[in-house]
C-alpha cells in the first residue's frame, strides 16, 4: 500500500490527506455564488459550457443555506464529518473582494467549517486579493485551485485560455510566497496533444512544487465551440484504456508528496456528447487502481 492513502491506493489521496491533518474525515462542500469570468470577454474557453458547478450546489440560495443543503446532502453518507466550504463555479477572485468576504465571514463561524476552498483562475490575483486570500490563510485552511488545463502554449492559444504559462507560474509563486496550499487543474485529452505533452504538464507541475492537483478527461459538452470544431473536424478522443494508461504514467512522473485530489470528471450527463465512458466514474477509478497494482505502479516512482 501507498504510504500516503487509507484506501488501498497507490497515490497520495486527499483523503489521507485530509485525516493526516485533522484527524477527522473532512468533506468538501461545493458552492455556486454567481462568479463570473474574465476570460468570457474574449469568447471563453472553448470546452466551457458555463455550467461548471456541482450537482448540490444552488446559487439561487442565500450562501449558508446553500451550504447546508450541501452538507446535508453529504451527510448522509459521511455523518459527524468537518467541512471545507468550496467556491467552486465561476472565476472566483474576479469580483469585488468584500463580496467573497461577506460570504466567507458567514461561512467560518458555522460549526465544524475547517477551511475554505476559493477556484480561480491565474490571471485574477490583484494585489488587493492577495492580501486578503494571506489574512484568510492565517485564519483557517485556505486552499486557492487554480486552472491551468495544460504547460503547452500552443494547447493554451488553441482552446483560448486566456492566460500563458508563465501567467499560471506567476501566480502560483504568489500564493506559495504566502504558504497557501494551491491545487492545479490539468485535462488530458486536449485537442492535438499526445501522451508526452500531459507527462510534460506533470513535470512543469513537479518544479513548481504544487500543492495539489485535480486531473481531468475532457469531455465535449453540447453548445460548446469544441462541440462545433468536434462536429467539423472530428478530432480524437481518448479512449478509456488511453486515459487510464496516461493517467498511471502521470502519477509515475508525479512527485509523491503532491495530493491527488480528482482524477477523473464530472460531465453534466444530459449535454455529453464524448465521450460516453466518463459517465461511469466509478469503473474509471476502480480501472486505475487495478491497472496500478497489475504494473505494480506507484505515485512518483520515476520522480528522481
């Protein structure tokens, strides 16, 4: 067994991570506050349907409602638990720094709230925000997630990101400045990339000493560009056996003390178009850890 997981696997789960830390089962809870995102100015990206929130999460809420409709959906299936309240939808610290506030405030004096977990994108961290995410660090566990999708410029321009690389480095360096615990969001399977291009991700991610990192599969959504150019070119997509092979090498190439907290998705069933596999999130995950032990693979075993 991995030395970093209660779970039989043979990478560094948050799970693990999380007991290590408050000696308590802690769950996420996600929240949807109406963020919005720079990058939809200059089109968006091309995968992004607008739609990235739980199933769970209800912006139509007041924020503590929300959160308890959250946890008691959670809880029943992991009763007298901690909480980790989770901005999930949306570009977080784009807006007004007194707006989060507010809902943070509101947030931290509900019992058993740990920690707070703030998405966001690189190109949003003023000055204004940073100092208020280091005052926040100080006063719970902050985690501040990050997307960055893939360390390939020409994978960034083509599905219109809206920020470079040394965008994503900048900001992490920022928020490791501060000790606040960041998580990246990489995708494999972007159009025209290879196996080699998402290994070189995981090494970009490696020297940037990351905290964390959530790992997922593209899907192509309805009413997306990406629908449109799949529906024009038909490019590849992975198949599962494809994913579950690059994913055990990434975790090879990935360093060890780096907390696996995804490694799959979550498409919105009813506007999936491919591929159709991700839907059985489960089988995924249980594929991985078998293909794991039957190469006898662990996380970081090619780290040198």
């Amino acid at each position: 067994m991995f030395k970093n997981t209660l779970d039989n696997k043979r990478y560094y789960t948050l799970n693990y991570f999380f007991r290590q830390k408050f000696k308590q089962k802690v769950i996420k809870i996600p929240l949807d506050v109406n963020s919005s995102c720079p990058n939809q100015l200059n089109g968006g990206c091309i995968f992004c349907s607008n739609r990235s929130t739980s199933n769970i999460s209800d912006a139509t809420l007041d924020i503590v409602k929300q959160f308890n409709k959250g946890k008691e959906i959670l809880e029943k299936k992991w009763p007298n638990s901690l909480y980790i309240a989770y901005f999930q939808s949306g570009t977080n610290t784009y807006g007004s720094v007194k707006t989060i506030k507010k809902f943070v405030d509101k947030l931290l004096v509900i019992n058993n709230v740990v920690g707070i977990s703030i998405a966001t994108r690189p190109d949003t961290l003023s000055d204004d925000w940073l100092a208020y995410l280091n005052d926040l660090n100080k006063k719970t566990f902050l985690t501040v997630e990050l997307g960055l999708q893939s360390s390939n410029e020409k994978t960034l321009n083509f599905i219109n990101r809206g920020h470079t690389v040394n965008d994503f480095t900048k900001a992490v360096l920022k928020l490791q400045k501060r000790n606040i615990f960041t998580v990246a969001h990489i995708i494999d399977g972007l159009p025209y990339e290879n196996k080699n291009d998402m290994i070189n991700t995981i090494k970009y991610l490696n020297n940037l000493k990351i905290s964390g990192i959530k790992i997922h599969m593209l899907y192509i959504s309805k009413n997306t560009k990406l629908a449109r150019i799949y529906e024009n070119k038909n490019f590849p997509i992975l198949s599962k056996e494809e994913y579950i092979d690059i994913v055990c090498e990434q975790l090879r190439n990935l360093d060890e003390n780096i907390v696996i907290e995804r490694i799959t998705g979550d498409p919105i069933v009813d506007e999936l178009i491919e591929p159709k596999w991700l839907v059985k999130k489960f089988c995924v995950l249980n594929d991985i850890d078998k293909e794991m032990v039957k190469r006898n693979i662990y996380q970081g075993d090619l780290v040198k």
